[in-house]
C-alpha cells in the first residue's frame, strides 16, 4: 500500500463516519486535554508538555500517511518504541505533577468541628495576622488538612497547645526562639511552631520579589493540600498560599472570609480580591535579608 492509498482509504473511512458520536468523542478528547492543560498550567512541565505533544503528533501523522505498518514495517515497529519511550518519559517529566493530582484525589476536609468552633479558630489566626500585619512581623501559618505533615513537624518543636491570637504573636515576635520558621495548626491547637517548609523554585513563584517566606508557603501547597497563611514582615501584607498559588493582599476581614470559604464553612462567599492594608502602593512583598521562614 503506498502513501497515496493510504490517504485514499482514510478519506474514505471519514466520509463512512457516524458524525454525531465523533461529535461526542472530540467533545469528550478535548475536556481531557483541558483538564490536563489547567493542571499543569503554570508549571515547568507545561512547556515540556507542549513540545512532547508537537512530537508526538507529527510523528503519528506521519506514520499514518506513510503506512508504516505494511510498507515499512522496520519504521511501524521504531514508532512502537517510540511511543512506549514517551510514555516512560511522561512519567518521569511529570512525577510532581502525578504527585499532586493523587494527593488531589485523597482530599477531604480537614476540619470536622461545628461552625462555632471553626470560626473561633479563623477569628484567633485573623486577630494575630492583624497584629503582626501592623507591626511588620513576618509570620508562617500553616493549617493541616487531610495530608498529614509528620515528617515535617519531626525538625520542628512539638506543642500541643491551644490556638490563641496571644500564643501565635507570641511565637512570632522578633528574638522569639521559634519566630524564624513556621507554625503549624492541627484541628484546634498548634501542633508544633519553628518548623521548616521546603522551597519552592523561584521560577514558580508570580514575582520574583517575593521572599522566602512566599516561597516556603507556595513550595508546600505544591506538595500537600495544606493551607498557609503568611504575612510579610517587609509590608506587612497578609496572604494566603493553596495548591502552589497565592492571594492577593488581604485585609483582615477578607481573611476570615477567604479562610471560612477554603476550609468548608457553610455558606461561605469568597470574597472579590481584596485591597491590602498595606500602605505600598505596589502591595509586593520584597526580598530582603530579614525575609526568612
């Protein structure tokens, strides 16, 4: 069969096809590929993601008009190699990505209490984000869901203590034993404080002037389910880090709100992006010596 045949008889299979279900089909193909280019949107692999699948295309394009199944049959069979190659590669370009989306899977919410209580807890991390906001404190909260983060808490100091606004502005002022890295809350009390999060790759970060403090937080919602609260000790702007993405700057009440919305409160509203207390007018937090988790 040679290559004009080829072409002949796909042509020929096309106009025998039931459009209505190849409408379903492509309909069906391209949420797939949406979902997957959402997914990785933003991160290194999106760029790898597009020159694999040029390849892959013009590559089976040109297998397919060749007809290399029959009258090459030594390329029909590299093709084969090839495609297993790409799937192997696929596996390993995108392991963090896999990572994430398993642990995805896995997530349920973390706080099983009633209403009340929940709202103490986001009333007592609010109040302390508000004092340390003004005093240009920097501060790291983190809030476990349902990933646990043992292994991270073993280089920290275990609490158990009650959540208060006290104890968190206590644990955040400057010279305090444990200030310099973050705080991380389970359920209703701090579980340990002085713990470090991984960082994450500045080519990750939305600007390159945010502090460690922004990259520690974006490094461990690319990782877990957690939620991280942050505040800038340069601007004092306040922040909330999920699943590798930032806030914009928030205001205290906007806090409450976003935190009630993002840990499952009933009849939660998130609110549109709000205005930062902060007094810059650029409300970015930049790096300096002092910004360290």
């Amino acid at each position: 069969m040679n290559p004009l045949s080829s072409i002949l008889d796909l042509l020929q299979r096309i106009g025998s096809y039931r459009w209505p279900f190849v409408l379903i089909e492509l309909a069906i193909i391209w949420l797939v590929v949406y979902i997957i280019v959402r997914f990785v949107q933003g991160t290194r692999a999106a760029g790898a993601l597009k020159g694999m699948l040029l390849v892959v295309a013009i590559v089976t394009v040109a297998s397919r008009i060749v007809g290399g199944g029959a009258t090459f049959p030594r390329l029909g069979l590299l093709y084969d190699r090839f495609l297993a190659l790409v799937a192997i590669g696929l596996v390993i370009i995108f392991q963090p990505e896999l990572r994430r989306a398993l642990v995805r899977l896995g997530e349920t919410p973390f706080f099983r209490t009633t209403p009340s209580e929940l709202a103490n807890v986001i009333d007592e991390i609010a109040a302390a984000c508000g004092y340390l906001s003004k005093s240009r404190f920097g501060a790291l909260i983190v809030l476990e869901r349902q990933i646990g983060l043992a292994g991270l808490i073993e280089g920290g100091t275990v609490l158990n203590a009650d959540l208060s606004a006290r104890l968190l502005q206590s644990i955040f002022f400057p010279g305090a034993a444990l200030h310099d890295l973050a705080v991380v809350v389970r359920g209703k009390a701090i579980h340990a404080a002085g713990v470090q999060l991984p960082l994450a790759d500045p080519m990750d970060m939305p600007d390159a002037s945010f502090g460690s403090r922004h990259r520690a937080a974006v490094g461990l919602t690319k990782e877990c389910d957690a939620l991280v609260v942050v505040v800038s000790e340069e601007t004092g702007t306040i922040r909330i880090a999920e699943r590798g993405r930032l806030s914009p700057g928030l205001s205290v009440d906007a806090l409450k709100t976003e935190l009630l919305a993002r840990l499952g409160g009933p009849k939660a509203r998130r609110p549109a992006p709000a205005v930062s207390t902060d007094p810059q007018p650029n409300d970015l937090d930049l790096t300096a010596p002092a910004d360290r988790t």
